[in-house]
C-alpha cells in the first residue's frame, strides 16, 4: 500500500514537475510565445518556478527509489518559493508591475509542495524510522 502510494504521489508530483519546467522555459526562453500570453510576468518568479521544477523531477526519483532525502529536496524548494513570494511581495509595494495570477499561482504552489514534502515524509521518513 506505502509504496503504492509513492507511485502515486510520484506521478502526480512528475506531472506537475514537467508542466512547471515547460511553462516556466517557455517564458525564460521565450518558447511558443508564452511570454505574450502570460502579460506581466515577475521573472525571478519564473525563475524560482524553473528551479523548483528540477527539484521537483529530483524528488519524483526519490520517490520512486523511497530516498530519505526527498523530503528536503522539497523543503528546499517551498523555502525558494517562499523567499521569491517574499520578493514579490516587496516588489508589488514598490509599485511592481504584476498579475494577480502571479500571486495566486504562487500561494497555490507553495501549498502543493508543502504537501508533497509532507506526503513523502510520511510515505519515506517516517516509515524508514518505524522500521529501523
């Protein structure tokens, strides 16, 4: 069942990872002419969104693999999310411009990664240590 679950969550958090590298590329690179299609975006977000997305595709290895180091390498990534919302936020009170989907896709994002670490804490840590 544990590892079932880690399948799943492994899938589920690929999914996500490779949506995240694509959109966030696609705007760095300036790909399909997603930058015209985003309007004001913020570029160290999109830029934490690409570095995020490596750790997540990291993390789906560890998931897969049930390595005990996932669930750092996604509290790294919610602390990168959360230093770049942190940027952001400073940067809409310095008159920044900006979408409001900036800001929601990002408070979204951090909360899906903060439940994954939790899941495969739980699913990885947590079941390692009971069995020792």
């Amino acid at each position: 069942m544990n590892r079932t679950l880690r399948y799943i969550l492994a899938v589920a958090l690929g999914l996500f990872a490779s949506l995240t590298l694509f959109l966030s590329s696609s705007v760095i690179l300036d790909l399909f002419d997603i930058r015209e299609k985003e309007g004001n975006y913020v570029l160290f977000v999109v830029w934490s969104n690409f570095i995020s997305s490596i750790l997540y595709l990291l993390a789906v290895y560890g998931l897969v693999k049930a390595k005990k180091w996932t669930t750092l390498v996604l509290l790294a990534s919610v602390l990168i999310l959360l230093a770049a919302f942190i940027g952001l936020n400073i940067y809409i009170s310095n008159g920044g411009i900006y979408e409001i989907k900036t800001v929601n896709a990002m408070i979204f994002r951090i909360g899906l990664t903060f439940v994954f670490a939790i899941a495969s804490y739980f699913l990885i840590s947590k079941q390692k240590l009971v069995k020792q």
